[in-house]
C-alpha cells in the first residue's frame, strides 16, 4: 500500500546521447580524430524524452518495453548512475542498484571486500555492513569462496552476490534490471521472494524484466516505455495485455520481416507454423509447433546463444529454450545467413501466444524483446467447451476405464 510520500520523482526526464564513437590507432590519429569529430555535427539519439513519472513509498514498479525503449536508461537516471540531458530526476533516500552483473564490484578484491566496498557505495557504514554480512553470503550461496578473489568466480555467483548485496543492505530503493533472467530458476525464485519481503518492509522497488506473468504477481503498477516516451501507466493486467496485443501478428508462410540490427547480428525474419506433408500452415492444436528465426552474421560472434520464449495471454512464460541447453555455442563461425527453428511438441492449446527472442554471448546480451504474437488454432473435431475451458497445456492423453 502506497503511503503517498513520494519516493521518485522525474520531471520532464530526457536522456541524448551522440552517435558514433571516437577510436584511435596511435595518438595523432586519435588527436586528428578528435578535432574532426569537434568540427562536425554529429547525428543525436533521444533515448528519453519528456518522461513524467512519480513514484510513491513502497510501490512495487514494473517496467516494460521494447529494445532501445528507454528502460535501462530510465533506471540508470533513478539509480544516479548517469544525469539526465533535460528535466530533473529526483530520489529519495539511499538507491540499490543491479543493472549489470560485477557493477560496483572489482575483480582483483575477494567477496568479503566486494560486499564491505558496495556497502560503502550505497552509504552504509562499516558496522552496518558488518551486522548484514553473514545473511548476504548465505543468500548468495558463496560462503566458500569468500576470501577468493571475484575474478575467480563464475558469472552465476558473481549475480548472485551482486545481488544479495543490493537487496539485503536495506535501500530505501531498488531498481533491478533484466540482469535478473540469466540466473537459475531456483535463484530467480530467491530473488523474487526477496523483493516481495523488500515491499513488505515499505521499500520502493522498480524492475524490469521479460517475465511478465512474475512481474503481475508482483508489482502494483507497470509502466510502459516506447521510444523513450511513457506510452501508458497503470494497473498490471491492463498495460501487459495492450503491451503484448502491440507485439505485430505473423501467419505461417509469411515469415515476419523483423529486422533488428545489434553488433553483428541481423535478424531478418520470424516465422511461426505447423506443417502439414511438405506445406506449412498455421499453428494448430496437436500438432508440432515450429519457431523459426532467419538471422545474418557479418562477422564471428564468439559463444553466440539464441533463445526462444512463448508466453500465454496473460504474460505467463509457457517455454523457456536456449539452442545452449542441448548444444552448447552455436556453430556459426563465419558471416553467413542461418536460419535457426524450435520444434515444439503439441502440447499447448488453442489461443492467442507471444514469441519473444533472445540473442547474446555470455559476454553480453545482443536482442532481448517479444517479436511476434500468433494464433494456435483449433482443430476441426474439438469440441466448444473443451476449447473454452481454462488451461496452460492441452497434450494428447489417453484415458482407460477398466470395470472390475
């Protein structure tokens, strides 16, 4: 419940970077480089713009969008971490932050220095940091490897430690990124129960997250970023469902042009279908249901991952499958076209879905956003009340009556 006090205020927020970046192959060159770039005008990007948002005490806020809406932007600017180009954002009281795995930390110190050097970040003392410690370690699991430094620790215990720090030295905000989706699933679910104990206890927690079914469970109120502008603000079922209902349609046979560029990765094409001999139709029930992703690479990406998500109406992830989980990196050692399906068994049932893609390295993530809403249809023999009747699966099963 809102105290009304408010936690956050942004007024009027914009955020515009420049375009291109200034390199160098030796001093004069990066020098002459430097006085062109000075004398040119080079082209602008608002990555926000006249964002209005006020936020109360204890306010659990959930923010969605697209890549390249402004959602990591807009955090960045609550969390301090950089100032707006226009307008004033302002936070009240001590902010916690996990927007990318190892920020504030330093690799050369071990955990224990790490949690005592966050601590001091966030304004903590010594002595609260200290009654704190042994509560962040167990959560982070890492109690082992305290004294190791953190270059020597996987990428799943740095997250984990990163985020015990943020959540247990009592913030009076936290803004948590998508940071969150490359733990395990036991540790998503620690954290998730973190953050509802974080709202419990009055704090202000603002996340952004792919998960839209956890973030309905969780927050009182989503905010929906589009091109850097607020494009709606409201009650959870209501924003999701005109979010996920924006997400273009695609038919099968007509693979969606959906051209996204991120490093050297293009995606080209989305193609959602089941197949019927050699034709490909649309989905349907009880068939195999075929995800389809026609992408280019103009150069070598090393480790290059792809994952599909499938969520329901209501936000609810369904499917969760990496091309990593069975193989390892993808085989696309050279710049080339591929084009990349999931067969899914036909266990869903007939309604309204939304694929969603990830691309990355485990460097970095590349494209991470829904790109396709699509129908599974019903076949011709079933039946209207099965249709309607409410569930997540409807797998072919088989009954048996035996009279004894």
């Amino acid at each position: 419940m809102s105290s009304g006090t408010p936690a956050i205020i942004v007024e009027g927020v914009g955020k515009r970077y420049r375009l291109g970046e200034i390199g160098g192959a030796g001093l004069r060159r990066a020098a002459a480089r430097v006085l062109r770039h000075a004398r040119e005008a080079r082209p602008t990007l608002w990555a926000l713009r006249d964002v209005e948002l006020r936020i109360d005490q204890g306010e659990v806020v959930g923010i969605i969008g697209r890549n390249g809406a402004g959602k990591s932007t807009l955090l960045k600017i609550l969390a301090r971490i950089t100032e707006p180009t226009a307008g004033v954002s302002r936070t009240r009281g001590r902010v916690g932050a996990l927007l990318e795995v190892g920020t504030g930390f330093h690799p050369e110190l071990t955990g224990r220095e790490n949690v005592f050097l966050n601590g001091a970040i966030l304004g903590m003392s010594t002595a609260e940091v200290r009654q704190r410690f042994d509560e962040i370690i167990d959560f982070a699991g890492v109690a082992r490897f305290v004294d190791t430094p953190l270059k020597r620790y996987s990428s799943g215990m740095e997250l984990r430690l990163a985020f015990a720090v943020a959540a247990h030295l009592e913030p009076d905000v936290i803004v948590v990124d998508e940071v969150l989706a490359v733990g395990d699933a036991e540790f998503q679910r620690r954290c998730l129960g973190r953050m509802s104990e974080l709202t419990e206890e009055g704090r202000t927690v603002l996340f952004v997250t792919h998960d839209h079914g956890a973030m309905a469970r969780l927050v009182s109120r989503v905010v929906w970023l589009e091109a850097g502008q607020v494009v709606a603000d409201g009650p959870p079922p209501e924003v999701l469902r005109d979010y996920l209902g924006s997400v273009p349609a695609v038919r099968a046979g007509q693979p969606m042009a959906a051209v996204r560029r991120a490093g050297a990765v293009v995606v080209k094409s989305v193609d959602v279908f089941s197949q019927a001999a050699q034709r490909r139709i649309d989905p349907v029930r009880g068939s195999p249901l075929h995800l389809s992703l026609g992408f280019e690479l103009t150069e070598p990406v090393t480790g290059l991952d792809l994952g599909f998500y499938l969520k329901s109406e209501d936000g609810t992830w369904l499917l969760n499958e990496a091309w990593s989980d069975d193989h390892g990196a993808m085989p696309v050692d050279r710049p080339s076209e591929y084009t990349a399906t999931l067969v899914v068994p036909p266990v869903l049932t007939a309604g309204r879905y939304t694929l969603a893609l990830w691309m990355g390295s485990p460097y970095e993530t590349l494209i991470d956003e829904d790109v396709a809403n699509f129908d599974i249809e019903p076949r011709l023999e079933d039946r209207q009340e099965a249709i309607r009747r409410p569930r997540a699966m409807q797998p072919a099963v088989r009954w048996e009556l035996i009279r004894s």
